[in-house]
C-alpha cells in the first residue's frame, strides 16, 4: 500500500482478521483482498504470483463498474459482482463504512458453492461497515 | 451513423473527467470514488472510466472514454484503448515531474499512439510554464512519435472541443 494512505490501524486490524476467518472457515477460497474503493489493498491474504495490489485495484473497478451499471440501468446501488470463470469465482462486494470506503474481493475455485461465497462476504460485509 | 471511439488519458487531476462533463451532450457516466492518496490534494479518483458522447456538425458522433490516471489502473488504459480511432493525453504542468508523467502514457499506450491519432494537452500552463510545449515535443521525438502538444484549460469548453477538433485532423490524417 502506498505511504499516503492512510488506514484506522483498528479497521486494517478487523479486515485482516476477517480475511484470516474467511479463508480458514469456507470451502475453497483461492485468495481474499480487502481494499479501498480505490483500490488500495488494506488485507489480504497470500495469493499465487503475489498479485494481491493488482487485484486490489481491479476489485476496485469492477465494483465501481457494478455502482454505476446499477444507478443508469435503474436498478438501485450494486450489491456485488460476481464473475464466473472457468475455474472458479469472484465475488466483488462493497463495505460502506462510516470513514473509509471499501470493496473486498474474493476468490474461489469450482469446489466453492457460489452461494456461500456470497453469504460470508456479506456478512464480512455488514460487520466491517458497522465497525468502529 | 458513424461514432468514433476516443480515449482521454493523463494523470490523476490533470482534468479527464472534467474535459469530458465540458462538451459531453448528456451527463456522463463516472465512475469517481473517494480518494486515499493524501499525497494528491483530490477529494476523487476515477476507478473504472469516465462515459460521454459528443454529436458533431457533420452528424458523427464521438464515444468520449476518459481513463483512470493512476498507474496501478494500467490495465483498465489496455481495456479502453481498444478499438480508439484517437486518444488525448492531458498533462497536468503543475506536477513535479510532468515529462515523466508523459512518458508513462507514452509506455502504456505507444501502440495506439502510433497507429491513431494522438494530441497531448497541457494544462496549468499560465501557472507553471515550465516544461515548455517544446519540451514536451521533443519527448516524443525521442521516442519516435509526432503528436501535436498544445494547451489547454479543460474547464473551458471550447478549449477542450478545439483539442478534439485537433486530434479529428490527426486521425483523418493517418486514414
């Protein structure tokens, strides 16, 4: 992360131990990044080739991308993003915190039931938005 | 109707998402989030891209797509670039290094500079004139690539058509 962003250390604290949660406790997760909604990655964890910035900063378009389809097709504000590749997923979902905006980005391969994917990035979600 | 694709590139502040909310038709689409590079006095930043449409006297219209300006969003330049008959990259004079910062667009997009037309555009020039537009065309002499360097204030809309007007002679130049 860059040296001008500045991050509550106690909101970087509760996203690392949310990645830490998630990636113990669901079924095939590949990688977790939490960034800021302009990609600037807050907590991750360790991912092949090292890509987390990279993803970071592609979470945060996509999600940016998902806000603004949703307000011009008239749809209401995006919920999450879900891309479906050949070898798995990756959920995109907004984290509206009182100070901070943020995305957080999950990856999962096949073995990873889409649906629960989503669920505990939700509730991640929710409990990052309500923290202090 | 014919509708040519042009990219508007240039680093964060240096005015893309203004440029195109000048002389879009309609309301652009933008995608600007909070901004948390306290290194760059900005309240936003774009993350996705900027959307206007632009219709011309001759009835052709333009698909105006502005880029993200930081580089870590390089990926989202690849993207946009593709299929752009013409791209403007705005420099922002009053950055600390503004021919390095040209030499970052001139890197990621040297390809579409070649084969399109390309113009750069200056701005906060009345401020900080220093690098000259000489300066800035003799970087892309060095690398091999003649585009016009003018300057602008992408606040005023007929700054800013007067650039695009400028980058059409480029492209019908090269067709």
């Amino acid at each position: 992360m860059s040296d001008d962003v500045e991050i509550d250390p106690r909101l970087r604290k509760n996203c690392e131990q949310w990645v830490e949660k998630l990636m113990s406790q669901v079924q095939g997760l590949r990688g977790m990044v939490i960034a800021t909604a302009d990609g600037y990655e807050v907590a991750a964890s360790a991912m092949q080739g090292g890509q987390t910035s990279r993803i970071a900063a592609m979470a945060s378009s996509i999600s940016a991308l998902g806000q603004v389809v949703g307000q011009e097709s008239a749809l209401g504000n995006s919920q999450f993003v879900l891309i479906e590749a050949e070898q798995g997923y990756l959920a995109v979902l907004p984290v509206h915190h009182s100070s901070t905006s943020l995305i957080i980005g999950i990856m999962a391969s096949k073995e990873a039931v889409a649906g629960q994917v989503l669920h505990f990035g939700r509730q991640c979600a929710q409990a990052l938005a309500q923290s202090s | 109707m014919r509708e040519h694709k042009i990219l508007i590139t240039g680093t964060m502040g240096a005015g893309k998402t203004t440029a195109i909310a000048a002389i879009s038709d309609t309301p652009p689409i933008s995608t600007d989030v909070a901004n948390s590079d306290r290194s760059v006095n900005k309240l936003t930043t774009t993350v996705g891209l900027d959307y206007g449409e632009l219709s011309l006297p001759n009835g052709e219209k333009l698909r105006l797509y502005g880029t993200p300006g930081q580089e870590r969003f390089s990926f989202m330049w690849t993207i946009l670039a593709e299929g752009a008959l013409g791209v403007v990259i705005l420099i922002d004079n009053s950055r600390p290094d503004p021919l390095a910062d040209l030499l970052v667009y001139i890197k990621g997009l040297e390809q579409l500079m070649r084969e399109a037309g390309c113009v750069v555009a200056v701005g906060r020039t009345e401020t900080h004139p220093e690098p000259s537009l000489d300066d800035f065309g003799q970087t892309l002499e060095q690398h091999g690539l003649m585009c016009p360097v003018v300057t602008v204030d992408v606040r005023q809309r007929d700054q800013v058509l007067s650039v695009l007007d400028l980058l059409l002679m480029q492209i019908e130049a090269k067709q």
